[in-house]
C-alpha cells in the first residue's frame, strides 16, 4: 500500500531492523546509541544555514522583537520546551520566546486530534498575540509539512515577520515557505515513523542554537557566563554568585555587597566591580549600550 508517507525519509520501513524485537535489552541499546549518534552530523551539515537564521532572528530581537515557535505533537513540545528555559537561564520576559503548540496548552500532555491539520488554526494563533514585522516565527515539523507548522510560516510571511522552517526531511513545503529553511535529515527511525527520537534530538539540538546564540548575540552572556541569570531560587542565588565571582575574581564579601547593591542583578554586580563604579552608574552604562556588558566595561573605563 503507498501512502504519501514513502516520499518521507522520517517515515522510512527498515527491513534490517525487523527483528530488533528479538534482540536483547544491550544489543537494542546499543543500536538506538549508534542511531543517536548519527545527529550530530546532520545538524553539522545545516550550520551555515542555522547560522544565518540566528543572524537574521537577532537582529529582529534587538529591536524588540519576540521569537516565537509553533508546531504541532513532539515538535511543537520542544518549542515550548526551549521557550520556557529563556527566562530563569536569559532573565528574559515570558512574553519574549513563545513556545505554541497545537491545540494549545492541553496538547502538552495529551493529544488534541486535528489540531495539526489546521493552517488557519495557527494563523489564529500567531493573530492572537498579535504577530509584528519584528517578530521571529520559527515552525517546527519532523516531517516538514505538517500543516500547523506550514500555516504559521505562510501567515507570519504575510505580517512582516522573518520566518524559520525546522524538518527533517529534504524539499520539505516548510523550509520552501520560510525565509530560512533547516533541513536536518537524520534519516529513518528506529521504530518506523517515531519522530520523537533522532528527529526529535535534532530539532532541540537546533532550538537550543537558535534560543542561546541569539541570547549572546543579544548579550544576555559575558563569556559563557550566565550574567543574566534570574535567581529565582537558592540553588540560583548561589549560582549567581559563583558567576560573579568567576567574572571578577572577587572575594565573598564584595560579591555580596554588590549583589545587594544591585539588586542581585548579576551583570551589574560584574560592572561594579570590573568598572569600579556605584549600582546606579551601572545601570546607566548598561542602558546605554543595551544590556552588553562587554561595551558597559568599555564605557566604564574609558570614564577614567
């Protein structure tokens, strides 16, 4: 029987993989092992385009722009995955890196049927929060078609904004639809058509990427320091200052001090140390360079 499935390497029958079931737990282990490792060089092969979409998505978030992720079953999780670590990792606002899925928030554990068939269901969606020419609208598909992930790109094309296409799969509809197509083959599954796996590692490989590399394009890192770090918790007051001690090199006790002087804002505990100047100066510098530390510190030296 042919289905439109043949056409989709995601979705590809294995024949030498027909007895895994006879296997043992080891022997079934290490071949999903072998499986997984074969992503890394998928993903590997698509930098220079993953590259360009971050470029592209920063500077659209410079300007106030939000990245937002749609898609719909295991994709659009990881979208929702991703977006819900930027504000304790980037102290950034929830509104900022959006994560929806179809079906919304009930999808996340359950399956909501027909949901991902509807183009004009994510158009609704994205027309809700009110989607701008500055905003990034990254879909998210396995199989590069699925019609939630599609109908966001072809609607965000409509209102201005710059639009990714992530899938696994190549000539997909969603990689032609978007200004930036990603396209990371990983080939087929180890269990026939079960997406959540290597396609799956290669999406949030990817999201991680695009979400990390456009915070520290953004300066929300000093380094590979968290500098903006939401410290919400203990286990994350302590982190913060181990970042700070890290960054300047400082005792304990002038840690502290500019930890409460700034609020435990971590980035401008750094610049009153490294810069020598009071909570408020800080403020102010890193204003002025919006919010990269690396210029506030130049601003601060060149003050004498």
């Amino acid at each position: 029987m042919s289905t439109d499935f043949d056409s989709l390497t995601t979705e590809a029958y294995r024949p030498e993989l027909a007895d895994i079931d006879r296997l043992s737990t080891l022997e079934i282990a290490r071949t999903m092992n072998a499986e997984d490792a074969l992503v890394p060089a998928a993903v590997a092969a698509q930098l220079p385009s993953i590259a360009a979409a971050i470029d592209a998505a920063a500077e659209r978030m410079a300007r106030g722009g939000r990245l937002l992720y749609l898609g719909a079953g295991t994709a659009g999780r990881l979208g929702v995955l991703d977006a819900s670590e930027c504000p304790p990792t980037f102290n950034t606002d929830p509104g900022e890196v959006m994560g929806l899925i179809a079906g919304g928030p009930e999808a996340m554990v359950s399956a909501v049927e027909g949901a991902e068939d509807s183009e004009e269901l994510a158009a609704a969606d994205l027309a809700a929060i009110g989607v701008t020419a500055d905003d990034v609208v990254v879909g998210v598909s396995a199989s590069g078609r699925t019609p939630y992930a599609v109908g966001a790109v072809r609607y965000a094309r409509t209102r201005g904004a710059l639009t990714v296409g992530v899938s696994c799969n190549p000539g997909s509809p969603l990689a032609a639809a978007a200004h930036h197509g990603i396209e990371v083959v990983v080939g087929p599954e180890l269990v026939t058509g079960s997406t959540r796996l290597k396609a799956g590692t290669a999406q949030k490989l990817v999201l991680n990427m695009i979400s990390t590399i456009s915070m520290i394009r953004l300066g929300k890192t000093y380094g590979n320091l968290m500098v903006d770090v939401r410290a919400s918790n203990e286990k994350l007051r302590a982190r913060s200052r181990r970042i700070v001690h890290l960054a300047t090199g400082a005792p304990e006790p002038v840690i502290e001090a500019a930890l409460t002087a700034t609020g435990g804002e971590v980035k401008n505990a750094i610049l009153t140390i490294l810069g020598r100047v009071d909570a408020d100066t800080a403020d102010r510098l890193l204003a002025d360079s919006h919010g990269h530390l690396r210029a506030a510190l130049a601003a601060a030296d060149a003050r004498g």
